[in-house]
C-alpha cells in the first residue's frame, strides 16, 4: 500500500523538478504551434436511400439493423479504398499542374523545373492511369517518379486518409465527408471530387459485379433446367420399358393379396391341427379297454363279486369256530360292504349301452377324416396361389428400386433447378433495387477551424505534469531507502526513539559541536535531537532502574560509534558519572577530548583486578579488537560480578556493541545489558537480511527501538 503522505513529502521536495520540466514544455510546444497554418473544413453529403423506408417496397422484409450497419460500413471502407482516394490523388495533382497559378499548394521543385513538353507527358501520363482506374505504386516511378511526385506535393493516400473523415450521420441514410486542409478551396475540390469519383467507382462497380452476377446466375439456370428435363425423361422410359404404370398402387394391390392367403394358410393349418387332435381322441378312447362309456366291464365284476362270495363264507365260519369273536365280526361286515358296492355298481352300468356309444364314435372319427384330408388339400392350393403372388411381387421389386431412384434424381434435379431460379430472380430484384447515391449537399468553402494551439500548449503542459507525476510515483515505488522515522517504524514494525541530524562540517569534536553558536543551524539541531533522544531513553532506563545501555546496528558503518560518545556527552551535560566501554577507544577519546589517559583504562585489565579509576564525568574502557570472545576471557560469573562493580560506580554505562552482523559478539555483549538500542542510517536500505538480524536483537532483553542517524534537515524541515 502507498504512504500517501510520504510520497507527497517525496513530491514536494522535487516540485522544482515538476515546474521546470512543464515550463519547458510549454515553451517548446507553443514555437513548435505558433505558425502553424489555420485549418479549413468542407463537407459533402451522400444519400445512399439504404435506411430509406420508401425502398422497403423492393424487398420482402424490413430493414434489418445490423444488415444496415453492415451496408453503411461497406460504403464506408469503400469510400476509403486504395482505388478511389487514388482517384483523388490524381485529380489533385492534375488540377495543380494543369492550373498553376490557381494550384491548392506550391509545385516540389521536381515538378516546378519540368519544362511544358514534359509537365504535359506527366498530366498526359496521370489521364490515362486515371482512365485506367488503376492505384498507383511505387512501380510507376521510370522517367518521371509518378508516385513520388504525390507524396511530394502532399496527395499521397496516406495524408489524404489523415485530412479525410467519412461516417454516417446519426440514423440516417446519409453520409458525410469531411475534408480539413490549410486550404478553403482544397478542402471543397476534395469532397466534391471525392463524392462525385466515389459514386462513378460505386456504379461501375456494382455494374460489373451484376452483370458477372447475372450471367452466372443464368448459365446455371439453363444447365440446372436441362438436367431437370434429362431426369424426367428417363424415369418415363424406364417406367414404360418395364410395363410399370403406378408402381406403388400395383405393389400395395400384390402385398393385400398375399396377406389374404397368409391369413386363409394360417386358418387351414389351424384346422388341420384341430381336426387331427379330435381324431387322435377318438382313438385313444377306442383303445382303452377300461373306458365302461364304449367297452363293458360286467363279467369282471361278476367274478370279482363271487370272490367276495367266497371270502365272505370263509370269514362267517372263522366266526362261529371262534366262538363269535368282534374281531371275526367286523371282518364278516367289512366284507359285506364290499359286496354291496358292487352289486350296486352292476346295477348301474347295466343302465347305459356301450355298444351305441362305440359305435357313433367310429361315425364321428369317419366323417373327421374327410374333413381332414379336404383341409389338407385346400392347404396345397392356398401354398400354389401364395407361391405366384410373391413371386409376382419379388420380380416387382428390382423395378421399385429403379423407379425410387429414378424419382429420387429427378426430384432432386426439380430442387436444384428451382432453387437457381429463385436465386436468379432474387438477384434481378436486387438489382433493380439497388442503391441509388446522389449528393445532396455539395462541399462550400468555408471560415476557418477554431485554433487549437492553446489546446496543444494546454495539453503538452499537463501531459508533462502527469509523466512526471507518473515518473516520481514509479521511482518512489522502487525506491527502498529509508529517510524518515515513519518509513523505519513502518518497515521494521518497531518503535523510533528519535532522529540525528548530519553535522555537516569535516571537524566532529564533541566539545566544539557543543559549544557552537546558536546561529550554526546543522549543529543547533543536532543538540537539541541528541537532547530529545537522551530524555526518551532516560527515562524509560529511570522507569525500569536500568543502567547499562547496548547500542548496535545492522552493519558497522550506520555512525553508532558517534551516537554513542553524543549520548556519552550529553547524559555527562546532566552531571551523571558515564561510563563508555567501546573498541574504537582512540576515536572515542579524541572526540570527548580525553586522549591522555586512553592507555589506563582497558576492560580486560578491569576484569582481572576489578578496579577501575573514574574520570570527572566520563570514563572509558578499551576493548581489545582481537578478542573474539567475551565468553573465552572470562566465565559467566565473573563476568556479572565485574559488571556489578560497574554498576556501583557510574550512573550509566554506554556499551558500543559490534553490528548485528557480527552476531556472536553482540549477542554476547547484549547478555549483560539492561537495554539496548539499534542505529540506522538514513538512506540506506533494509532488506529481507537484516529483518534476521532484527528478529536476534529484538529476542533479547531491553531492545528500546530504534534511532535514525544521519537525517539531512534543512530550516523549517522536521526530521520525522
């Protein structure tokens, strides 16, 4: 997302850029305009009756929209076409060789030198290719560059398009030319020969078209009528050689006539099978012996019934031998039961007669024989009828299929001949409806074109202000670097104790950066930022009873080393005891003005006998360079117990810690500090890398924020 407001921080400081470049152009376009020639327009009008209601007469539908519009286009491109605006070049360049002193524009010196012998070969030459009708091409320059005599006077197609503008007027069925020229007269001479070329191209063109159209149309007609009569004739021949007259009528009569005998075969096969059924019954119940309706059975039950007889005498004297026993008895009564039965059944059969019955049955299969062998016999005739019928009817089949294909060809010969006939007559109605052009307002000079060399001048001023506005957008897009405190808080997400000018000047000394006048503005600033910062960081170490502070930064050439001797001098301004403990110490000792007593102070000696003698107000403490380690001089406790006596003795120590780039030594400084701060120099950039960097700092204790060093202010210019 944009920072609105830093980018019109951006915009304004280069406002001068943005002014000069607009005056700039301003100027080149208004020497650039201020003689160019006034501009006159003419314009012709053409009635082409293509959205003429009155037409409508001469076509089945109504206008259809988009076929309109199409009509309109087409007249349209044609009215620009190679061929006419050629023929608009020609009649120019001829109207000016033929007629010098009344020319629309002064003869190139080509044409001006050519003696009367030769200016007339070249209008005689431009007649004839305008009678032709030909364009022209760069082929046509030989003695005389034809075509390069156009583009040298300005009648060359392209300029003549750029002065030309053909379109419809509104809804309407006209057609407007314009033509804008420095010329009043070439303007009119150019509409109204350009309308009266077009029409004469429109009309010789729509004449050929039509007269190829018709011919075409009619050569296709004729061949389509005589393979139409070629066709009819030989489906009659064919139907009268093959003795068929309506063979449809003769194929449906045969196929009713055979379906009748398949019915009468069917019926006749069914009463043979019936007739056959009833006979096979009739003997089977001949046969059997034991059917007592045709055979009798009265002897067999009669010795069946002396049997029982002769079991029920036997079963009566078993009875009285055993003493008349119930078990005797009931077989004495089951035999009487029996007997019963069958005397009962005698009796009844003695009523019917057999014989009879026997007898009618032999009567009725005979006559079922007879009609048998007549079904059989009308089947053998019903199969000779049906033999003849499908055979007439198959022998019809062959001459069907000739016939269909015959009457096939000729009734697609019927369509075909058809359909070019009503193409035929389609194109005579459109041709005699075709469209009639004619001008209906002839070009007229007239006053000239409103100037617009204000608007060039307006325009060329505000296209300059927007590619500016354009190029510093895109520049502070790209551009990454840093220069404020919002953009650093905004980039890193972290807080901004405060901004440090640039003391411009070669001298840096502390002592005559604070003891310089009031009227010495880059210096008068930068104490009051340091003083500002000094009072943010005081008083959130005073909040949370801190007293060593770590300053770092991303690389080493951010100025954390003069951050740290400015903080080191004015917290020493405030009367506290300062203690700086730095491997820059020679530097850091010239700047405070304390280069004398640089060589007693060393934090190793410190470590070991854990003694350190105080200054009036700032003390400093050289760190060895070579030691890559803090961890490797001493451990851990001994390390806290010699910060401990640190603490003791001044109000505030000041650790100038290696960059984050160096990343074991600073993380093992920032092990025994109660806070620390990060430095960044304006204008530079932060990259993806240094967000690593930032993220070990920000994960160790008492990272306060960041300080921006190095900003470039001018009066009345705030650093944030």
């Amino acid at each position: 997302m944009i920072d609105i407001a830093a980018f019109l921080r951006f915009l304004k400081r280069r406002l001068w850029i943005i002014g000069l470049v607009t005056v700039c152009c301003l100027l080149t376009t208004y020497f650039l305009v201020k003689n160019l020639p006034d501009q006159y327009r003419s314009e012709a009008q053409i009635a082409t009756g293509i959205a003429d209601r009155t037409q409508e007469l001469l076509s089945a539908s109504a206008n259809d929209y988009y076929r309109v519009m199409q009509q309109f286009n087409g007249l349209i491109e044609m009215m620009q076409s190679r061929n006419v605006i050629n023929k608009l070049s020609i009649h120019l360049i001829l109207h000016d060789l033929e007629s010098p002193e009344r020319a629309f524009r002064p003869l190139p010196e080509e044409l001006a030198q050519l003696t009367v012998q030769q200016r007339n070969e070249v209008i005689q030459w431009y007649k004839q290719r305008l009678a032709a009708g030909k364009p022209m091409s760069l082929l046509d320059n030989g003695d005389y560059p034809f075509f390069d005599y156009l583009a040298m006077i300005g009648y060359d197609e392209d300029r003549l398009l750029e002065s030309l503008s053909i379109s419809r007027r509104g809804e309407t069925d006209i057609v407007n030319i314009e033509f804008i020229s420095e010329n009043s007269a070439l303007s009119v001479y150019a509409v109204n020969t350009l309308s009266q070329a077009f029409i004469g191209h429109y009309y010789l063109t729509a004449t050929r078209n039509e007269t190829s159209t018709m011919a075409l149309l009619d050569s296709m007609l004729v061949e389509k009528k005589r393979i139409m009569d070629e066709k009819n004739a030989l489906l009659r021949n064919y139907k009268s050689s093959s003795g068929v007259v309506n063979i449809d009528a003769q194929a449906e009569a045969l196929y009713q006539q055979i379906a009748e005998y398949e019915t009468k075969r069917s019926q006749a096969l069914s009463d043979v099978q019936s007739i056959s059924g009833a006979i096979r019954r009739i003997n089977e119940k001949l046969g059997n012996a034991n059917d007592a309706d045709v055979n009798s059975a009265v002897a067999a039950e009669n010795n069946e019934l002396l049997r029982i007889g002769r079991e029920i005498e036997l079963a009566s004297k078993r009875y009285v031998d055993n003493n008349f026993s119930l078990q005797d008895k009931r077989a004495v009564d089951s035999l009487e039961r029996v007997r019963s039965t069958i005397v009962a059944r005698i009796s009844n059969k003695q009523l019917n007669n057999p014989q009879a019955n026997r007898q009618n049955l032999i009567q009725e299969r005979t006559t079922l024989e007879i009609e048998l062998a007549r079904a059989e016999n009308s089947i053998s005739a019903i199969e000779r009828d049906l033999a003849s019928l499908k055979s007439r009817y198959y022998t019809m089949a062959p001459a069907e299929a000739g016939v269909q294909d015959l009457e096939r060809e000729a009734q697609l010969s019927v369509q075909e001949y058809t359909e070019a006939l009503n193409r035929y007559n389609q194109a005579n109605t459109e041709n005699a409806g075709r469209l009639r052009l004619r001008i209906i307002q002839e070009g007229l000079p007239g006053l000239p074109e409103p100037s617009k060399k204000s608007l060039y001048i307006a325009g060329s001023g505000i296209a300059s202000m927007a590619i500016c506005f354009t190029a510093f957008l895109i520049f502070f897009l790209l551009d990454n670097k840093i220069v404020d405190s919002r953009q650093l808080q905004a980039r890193t997400g972290h807080k901004v104790l405060g901004a440090l000018s640039l003391v411009k000047g070669k001298s840096k000394d502390l002592r005559t950066i604070w003891e310089s006048e009031e009227s010495d503005f880059s210096r008068q600033v930068y104490k009051d930022l340091v003083r500002a910062l000094r009072f943010e960081i005081s008083n959130t170490m005073v909040d949370n009873q801190w007293k060593v502070l770590g300053i770092t930064s991303i690389s080493g050439s951010e100025g954390k080393t003069f951050v740290a001797s400015s903080l080191a001098y004015a917290f020493a301004l405030t009367g506290k005891k300062v203690l700086m403990i730095g491997d820059d110490c020679n530097d850091l000792a010239s700047l405070i003005a304390n280069e004398d007593k640089v060589g007693a102070n060393q934090f190793e000696k410190f470590l070991v006998k854990k003694e350190i003698k105080a200054e009036d107000l700032i003390t400093v403490l050289k760190r060895n360079p070579d030691n890559t380690s803090l961890l490797e001089m001493r451990d851990a406790n001994n390390l806290i117990a010699g910060f401990e006596i640190l603490r003791d003795t001044f109000d505030i120590i000041l650790i100038d810690i290696n960059s984050l780039k160096d990343v074991n030594r600073a993380k093992e400084w920032l092990m025994f500090t109660d806070c620390s701060i990060a430095v960044f120099k304006s204008g530079e950039s932060f990259s993806d890398a240094d967000s690593g960097f930032l993220e070990s700092l920000v994960g160790m204790k008492g990272f306060m924020g960041w300080v921006l060093n190095q900003v470039k202010v001018r009066p009345n210019i705030s650093v944030n």
